[in-house]
C-alpha cells in the first residue's frame, strides 16, 4: 500500500478537478475542500506546489489549476499511461486508487477523490 504525501494529495484533488467539466461550482467545490482540509497548510501547500511548477494560477480567474507537469507528475506515481485519452484518465485513477490501496493522511482530500472519480463506500 502507498501513502501519498499531503502535496501529492492536494495535487491529486487538482488533477480530478482538471478532468471534471469545468465549472464554478467544481473549482469553488474544489477550494472549499483543500481550505477545509488543510486549514493554516493550504496557502504552504499550494505555495510549494507553485515553486515546482504543478499548479499555476489561471490569467482568467486566479484560481489554482494544475500544469501539465502536475499531470506527469500524477501520471508517474498512479502509474497511468501519458498516452491515455482524458475521458479516461477518471477511469484510471480509481482504478489505480483501488488496486495498489493508495492511503491518504487528509480524509475531506480522500472523500472528494473518491467522489469525483467514483469510488463508493462499497469499492473500498
């Protein structure tokens, strides 16, 4: 079983998003989860993912968005093929997140995932 860090985790709830169609309501669900989960850690969180180049503001509305390296980033350590369609790459996280029992230290972080990629209590 492998445990994500707290930045892998942020990064992954950034990646789902990336994936999900693109609405306010999905970033603003996104931003409350991530604020809520890591209270005083977010700004440190989401600075540190910044300096590596894995999550960038968008010019159009300030928010954080996830850069392609993020999506390599993720791609290495689910092990999803870069090659896989977008439609798919959903598919593919819960399956990873299944198979190899990926552990998660933030549970509000786990909860939205697991929703957003379509994990029920019953998966796992």
């Amino acid at each position: 079983m492998g445990k994500l860090t707290i930045k892998e985790q942020v990064l992954l709830a950034y990646y789902i998003n990336n994936f999900l169609e693109e609405s306010e309501q999905a970033m603003m669900e996104l931003e409350h989860v991530l604020r809520d989960s890591l209270q005083e850690n977010y700004v440190k969180a989401v600075e540190e993912l910044q300096e590596e180049g894995l999550v960038d503001s968008a010019k159009e509305d300030e928010k954080e968005r996830i850069t392609n390296e993020g999506v390599l980033y993720i791609d290495n350590i689910l092990h999803i093929q870069s090659e896989s369609t977008d439609g798919n790459k959903l598919a593919h996280v819960k399956d990873n997140l299944l198979i190899y029992e990926i552990a998660f230290t933030v549970e509000n972080l786990k909860e939205y995932i697991y929703k957003n990629v379509g994990i029920t209590n019953e998966n796992n």
